[in-house]
C-alpha cells in the first residue's frame, strides 16, 4: 500500500506533544501503531524521531527505510535520513540522501542543512557559506513578503545556520538577534519546542554566560526532562563551576535516556579528563567514537589523550585521521587546544590554535583561545591584543572579557623585579606586602633551586590582587573561586588574592602559601607541566614545613577500616570535590605521605627528583614509576598501603565507636549484660539521663568485674567528682592508669584531674605519656600549654607551642606568645623566626613587628634591621 495523506482522525499535534516532552515510549507506542495501518510519512518520521532521542540510531535508520519503500521519493524521508547519516558520521550516505530530497523539494530546510553541515566538515567553507547564507536569505525574504517562517524546525535551522553566517562574516550583532528573535518565535510558535531553549543554553555558555545558560537548559528541561542536549548543557555548567560530581551526574541521566549520546559521553570523559583518569576517559569516547567516527569534538579529545601520555606518533596519526576528511579542521585544533590548555600543556596548545586560525581566521573561539592563553602564562601584552581581537569577532564571550579586565586592572599595578621574579601589585593596598614577599621569594627560590636541581629559564610572574573577583577571574577567568582558595599557579605564574583583599583582613600565613604556589611553579616547569596533582600538591604540602594535615590521620585510619582511602587512581578526583571537604583535606595529606612514603622506600631527597624526571616525557603513573624506581604501580601501591597503615599505627588513638541512641544501648546492653564496654558505655549514657544511682552502681559492678576498666572508671570518677570527691576519684583513675598506662581515654581524664588539683607536675607527666602512647586520643598540646602555662614552666611552655604552631600556622596570637618567651629566654634566633611567622600574619602588627626588630637587633642583623625599617616608610 502507498502512502497517502494524513488521515484527520489521529491527533498527531498530541503525539508530537509526547516526543517532544520524552514521553517517548508512547509517542513510539502511538507511532508504530500508526505505522501498521495508516502508513502515514508522519508516522514513519515520528518513530525514527523517538529511536533517535533513546539511542537506537538502527531502529531509527529501519524506520526510515520502510516509509522509502512505499515512497522512494518522499523529500522529508529522504532529510530526515540524510541527517541521520550525518548524526552517524556517514556523509556520503548523508549527500546522497540530502541530494535526492532537494531534487524532490529544492527549498527543503533539513536536506539543505544537511549538505551544508557536510561541506563544512569537509573543509568546503565556501559551499559552506553558500549554502548557510541561503538559509539567512530565506528567512529574510519570507518576512519581507510578511510571509514569516512559522515552523519550528525550519526555525531552529535558521538559528544555526544564522549563528554560522554571522561567525563567519563578522556579524555579532547577528548572534544576538538569532538568540533574542529566532529562537523566541520557534518557542512563541510551538511552546514545545524545548530545542530553542537548548540551543540558546549553548549558545550562550560557549561564551561563558553559565547563569543565563542555566536557566536556558531549565527551561528546556521543565519541556522535557529527558532532553539530552539540556542535560548535557547543566553538566558542562556544572563543570565549568567545578562542580565535578553534579557535571557527572547530569551526563549519566543524560547517557540513561540516550547510552549513545556523544555529547554525554564527551562530559563524562571531561569530567574524567579532569581528574587524570585518562583510562576511563578513553574508553568513554572510543564509545562515542563508534558511535560518530567524523565527530571532531571526539577525536580532538582522543589526540589530547595520545599527546598527554606522551605518545607524539599516535598523537599524529590522530591528527592525519581528522585531515584524512575535513581539509580545514578548525573546530577541532580550537577544541584540542583548549583541551590541551586546561592540561596546561601550553606549547602545542598554542600551535593548535594558530592552526584554527590559520584554517578559520574568522573563528573567534580559536583566537580567544589563544588569548586566555597567552593570558594564562602571564604574556600580557601578547594577551591583550589577541583577546580584543576575538571580542571584535564575538563582543560576548564572558571569559575573554573578564580577561580583559583584569589585564585593565593590571595595567595600575606597580611592577618590582628580583633576579628570578617580577611581582605587580596594588601600590596602595600592598607596598609593605611585596617589600616583603620579594624575599620570601628569593630565598625560597634558591631553596628549591637546590632540592630539584632545576632553575627555571625565565622569570616567574608573580601578581598579588587587591579584589578576590579580579583574582578569581586571573586564575578561573570566571568569578566564584571558594573562597578558601589562597593562592594558584599556572607554572610561569603565580597570583595571589592580597591579606587585606577587598578592605578585609585575612589572617593567613601568606608565606606559607608563597612556598606552596612556588613549589608548584617548579614542579610544573620541570615537568613540562606533566607532573600530576598529587605530587605537586604532595611536594607543595612538604614545603610548608608545617604539620597541619596531621589533623587528619583519624579519618585517614577510619578510611583504612572502610577501604575507602584514595588510591593513584582516584586521588585526583578528590581534589577537585569540593563540595566534600574532608575527601579534598584528606587528599592533600594523602598526596605528603606519598611524598614520605617516595622519599622513605625509594632512595631518599633524591627520589624526588628521579620521579620528576620521569614525567617530564609523560603523564603515565605507571610508566613513571616504572622508569624512576623500575616498580610497578600494583607494587608501589601495596608498599603505599602498608606505609599508611605503620602512620596510623604510629599516631595511635582508638576508633570511635558506633554512635548509638539510649534505646540502642539499653537494650544491646539487656541482650549482651557481659560485654563490659558496652555496659561501661550504656552507665556513661545514663548520668546526663540524671539516672546517677543506677550509672554508679553499674560502673562499680563492671570495675569490681575488671579493675581499672578504663571508660568505668572514667564514669565512676565523674560521678565521685560531682559528689565533691576529689581524693576518690583520683585514685579510681590512678588505678585505671595503671591497669591500663596506654589508654589515651584515662590519661586525659586524670590529667584533667590534676591540673585541677594544682598537681602540674604529675598532670604534666600523665599527659605528656599519654602524647606519646596515643597521640591521636586527645589535644595533648593544648592541655600542656595550660599545664606548663600556669606552672611557670617556659621552657617546656615554649617547646609546646612551637608543635601547636607548626600544625596551627596561621594562630597569630600564638607566634606571639612563643616570640616573647624566646625572646625572654634570650633565644634570639627562634624568636626571629616566630615573630617573623607572626608578622607573615599581620604585616601592620605593631607587636610583631618590634618583636622582629628586637630579635635581629640582638643577632647583629642590623643590615636587616634597617631594611625591615624603610619597609614600612
């Protein structure tokens, strides 16, 4: 039977709302039913339409078929399969097909769209050109004859045919008007039509406008919430915000929908991209790949991966492969360069984009590119010009305008350059800040000059901002930078957010991030900017000289329970979750004991250097390793495990245990009556319950059952401390000491009790043994410090407080205290050194200041003394 018109008894408009709001099994239900009987072209359109958005391109590719076999000639069959082809990376079929249907229907919008895309993904730009401008000429002629385009397919076509004639020939003003015209009227025509609302989503985040882009994909989403190119839009705004989890998310119910959907696939691979699981990322477009062989944004990912791992011949032939069908792949150098970028490999990012450009001139995203490159690296002027250049070509693009306000804001800075730096800064907010930060540099440059044997070739561009918007635009081109962020470096710069950024004061040890950002600054140039996150963050950590990741060996030990800590493998991600604070503090401690654990199995300081090295020709772990220390990474892993495993054991401590209500207790208590430490738990539950007879009577059973149970015996001496029994309830702890001298639980408790009693002496002892036995029990320090505070003990007093500094660096208050206590102890150089760390907090305290003064004087440092002095005129 042929096909013949529409019959007017199917709702077809409701069939059409059921697509279009992913219904898609009833759409597909209603459509094949249609199909059986009435063979109608829509019916045939409809079912390859729903195959096509759940993934299913043959059943799509079938249903097309059949409908030509009743009408070999029908033109929207004929579009509707060459753009099929297309989606599938077959453009001869996709010609052919597009080629009959115009044959057919001369003016049919999707066949000539078709043929258009193929021209220029072949490098044809001038049929390309051609064939785009008749699309902007159509619609310019039917509103002249006021016969305006209606339908909102044919206007989305438009949209993106207008977008590629107004990049083409310069017309900005064109994009704007397809974003605020175009696109509302295929939504003002067909309220349905969640396209329009993708598209401008799009549009508008490739220049970087994540909010308006958001709201666009919501829009397109409440149509449809199984809209692919929506979903995929949230999760690229998620990942431009760093939001890594959230970009995963939406590519994964995207990938649900749709598991061949390219698009998701790519987000997912970025979202891998970024957290250096080059493995995962590589299989997940060596998916999409076979999905779409010719999809540029596919192949242009799969090079990075070739040229990340350091494999120049496959990095070739992937790039011969894209030149092998589009002889002027200017879409895919720009997506390889910025790929390229975010990997920091500048050098063949830079030759990717000059490629585009050389393809493309008129393309503003390469030369964009380019400038937030140079923009990057710190090449200002060379940024300036290309940037302005690419907002002639597209005035929108966010991150190339917030670039050029901070080049702008730059400009007012004053410039100091040393042997190896050159520092800008706010001459009004920051003078006394860079007089000082020019040293710390110096000296740390010769400092790691000398661990790594490697100098850097040029100097190293160091900006210190007086607004935390213009440093999160340096550093993410975007505003929004956590605000916990202190510091960042590209490799040949480094910017810094001032102390007294915004008229605020932060209290911070900005020396400290000083030596971090620059260990990084090495490690990237040494490296060619392969060294991954880990190590740098590790080594950066180790050069703090401070302990403040110690913090979180209790959770490190939880993990090691659970197995759940961070291995090579998922490390990296854990440092871009930052929404999850404890997976990013963790990784940062995780990433020193790799350090320690280098330096302690594989040859000491030496090692280190072994290691960069091996990454100077590559990002593979398991190459580097290999070619470094001749380990594999299972090996290297197991021996990493074990070394976590000896640091938990060293910091001692109990687990805590299951957090259980009252109820709970009482009744695991009534089902095991003798489990002691359970009972113990269950009367500690009982006295804030004002249930103090029956806790007294139950922690005296228990003790009379285990002498000196330790949490019992804690119970009993509260309660005997509560009655005004002081003498008692020190020598129920006594004896729980000494059944049990390494309970970090009893040796707190009785500590306490002491220092009460004004027995600093044996207090002192009890916690100093309980520092030693269990560290991570209790804040040993802090109870000392009080201990030896009160006892007049200053030397003691001052060696804890120097432990308490090293893990709480930015405690200006305690720099303080131990500065007086060197200084009175007539320790001069120890007190330098806190008074300096304390005025790295405060540059304008007065106290540390002349703490500083007092030290060096003392030290014939008058050389200094006076420097330090014209600082601050």
């Amino acid at each position: 039977m042929g096909l013949r018109a529409d019959p007017p008894a199917v709702d077809y408009p409701a069939l059409k709302q059921r697509l279009q709001r992913g219904n898609y099994a009833e759409a597909l239900e209603g459509y094949d039913r249609l199909a059986k009987s009435e063979k109608p072209v829509a019916a045939f359109l409809g079912q390859a339409a729903c195959h096509r958005a759940l993934g299913a391109s043959t059943q799509a590719l079938d249903a097309l078929d059949t409908g030509l076999k009743a009408a070999p000639e029908n033109p929207d069959l004929l579009a509707a399969r060459a753009d099929l082809f297309y989606a599938l990376g077959k453009w001869d079929e996709a010609n052919t097909d597009a080629d009959a249907a115009l044959k057919k229907q001369p003016g049919h919008f999707l066949a000539r769209w078709t043929r258009a895309r193929v021209l220029r993904d072949r490098g044809d730009l001038t049929g390309a050109d051609t064939e785009m401008r008749w699309f902007v000429k159509a619609y310019s002629d039917a509103s002249a004859a006021e016969k305006e385009i209606t339908d909102s397919d044919k206007l989305l076509i438009v949209a993106e045919a207008g977008i590629e004639n107004a990049t083409t020939h310069n017309k900005p003003e064109q994009i704007k008007f397809v974003l605020q015209d175009v696109l509302r009227d295929a939504l003002k025509n067909a309220p349905d039509c969640w396209q329009a609302e993708a598209l401008s989503g799009r549009l508008l985040l490739e220049r970087h406008n994540r909010a308006d882009a958001a709201s666009a994909f919501d829009a397109a989403l409440k149509i449809n919430p199984k809209a692919g190119p929506a979903l995929v839009g949230k999760g690229a705004v998620a990942l431009e915000r760093m939001e890594f989890g959230e970009a995963e998310r939406q590519a994964d119910v995207a990938l649900k929908v749709n598991p061949k959907d390219t698009a998701a696939l790519r987000l997912k691979a970025d979202v891998r991209l970024a957290e250096a699981d080059h493995a995962t990322a590589e299989k997940l477009l060596l998916i999409a790949k076979a999905v779409n062989p010719r999809e540029g944004a596919t192949l242009a990912r799969l090079a990075a991966l070739k040229h990340l791992r350091g494999d120049p011949a496959g990095f070739a032939a992937a790039v011969k492969e894209v030149g092998a069908f589009d002889s002027k792949p200017a879409p895919f150098y720009t997506d390889l360069g910025n790929i390229l970028t975010d990997a920091r490999q500048y050098a063949t990012a830079a030759e990717c984009f000059e490629k585009a450009i050389a393809f493309r001139p008129a393309l503003p995203g390469a030369k964009a590119g380019l400038g937030l490159l140079y923009f990057i690296q710190g090449r200002e002027a060379e940024a300036r010009a290309t940037l302005k250049e690419a907002m002639k070509a597209d005035p929108f693009n966010v991150k190339a305008d917030n670039a050029l306000t901070v080049l702008e804001e730059l400009a007012e800075y004053a410039t100091v350059e040393t042997p190896h730096f050159v520092i800008r800064f706010d001459k009004q907010n920051d003078k006394i800040l860079a007089a000082f930060l020019s040293g710390v540099l110096e000296d740390t440059f010769a400092e790691l000059a000398q661990r790594y044997g490697f100098t850097p070739t040029n100097k190293i561009l160091v900006e210190v901002f007086a607004r935390r918007q213009i440093f999160s635009g340096r550093i993410a081109l975007l505003p929004g930078l956590p605000g916990a962020v202190q510091g960042a470096c590209t490799g040949p710069l480094i910017a810094l957010p001032s102390p007294r950024a915004d008229g605020g004061v932060r209290a911070y040890n900005w020396a400290i991030v000083v030596r971090h950002e620059l260990t990084h600054a090495f490690n990237l140039l040494q490296t060619s900017n392969h060294v991954p996150v880990w190590l740098t963050e590790g080594l950066a950590v180790r050069s703090e000289k401070t302990s403040r990741f110690a913090q979180m060996t209790p959770l490190l030990r939880d993990r090691l329970a659970a197995g759940t800590t961070f291995d090579l493998d998922t490390i990296t991600r854990a440092y871009k979750r930052f929404t999850q604070p404890n997976d990013v503090m963790l990784a940062y401690y995780q990433g020193l004991l790799y350090v320690e654990f280098i330096v302690k199995r594989y040859g000491g300081e030496a090692s280190v250097a072994k290691l960069l090295a091996a990454y100077h020709t590559t990002t593979d772990t398991a190459l580097a390793l290999g070619t470094a220390f001749g380990v594999e990474k299972v090996a290297f892993e197991a021996g990493y495990r074990k070394y976590l495993e000896e640091t938990v054991k060293a910091a001692g401590g109990r687990r805590p245990e299951k957090v259980l209500t009252f109820d709970e207790l009482r009744a695991a208590h009534l089902k095991n009556p003798d489990d002691l430490d359970l009972a113990a738990r269950y009367a500690a539950a009982l006295v804030p319950r004002g249930m103090v007879d029956e806790a007294k009577k139950l922690a005296s059973a228990i003790r009379a059952k285990e002498k000196g149970h330790p949490l019992a015996s804690i119970v009993a001496a509260r309660l005997l401390r509560r009655a005004k029994d002081d003498a008692g309830a020190r020598t129920v702890l006594e004896e729980a000491a000494e059944e049990n001298p390494d309970d970090g639980r009893v040796l707190i408790e009785l500590g306490k009790l002491l220092y009460d009693l004004k027995d600093y002496d044996k207090a002192a002892t009890a916690l100093e043994w309980g520092r030693k036995v269990a560290p991570g029990d209790a804040d040993w320090l802090d109870l000392l410090a009080k201990v030896y505070g009160t006892s007049n003990k200053p030397d003691r007093l001052a060696s804890v407080l120097a432990q308490q500094a090293l893990a709480n660096p930015d405690d200006l208050a305690l720099h303080l205290r131990l500065a007086k206590l060197y200084t009175n102890a007539g320790k001069h150089a120890d007190a330098e050194r806190a008074a300096r760390a304390a005025l790295y907090i405060d540059l304008l305290n007065a106290e540390a200041k002349d703490l500083l003064l007092a030290a060096l004087a003392a030290q014939k440092k008058d050389q200094e003394v006076e420097a330090i002095r014209k600082r601050y005129e």
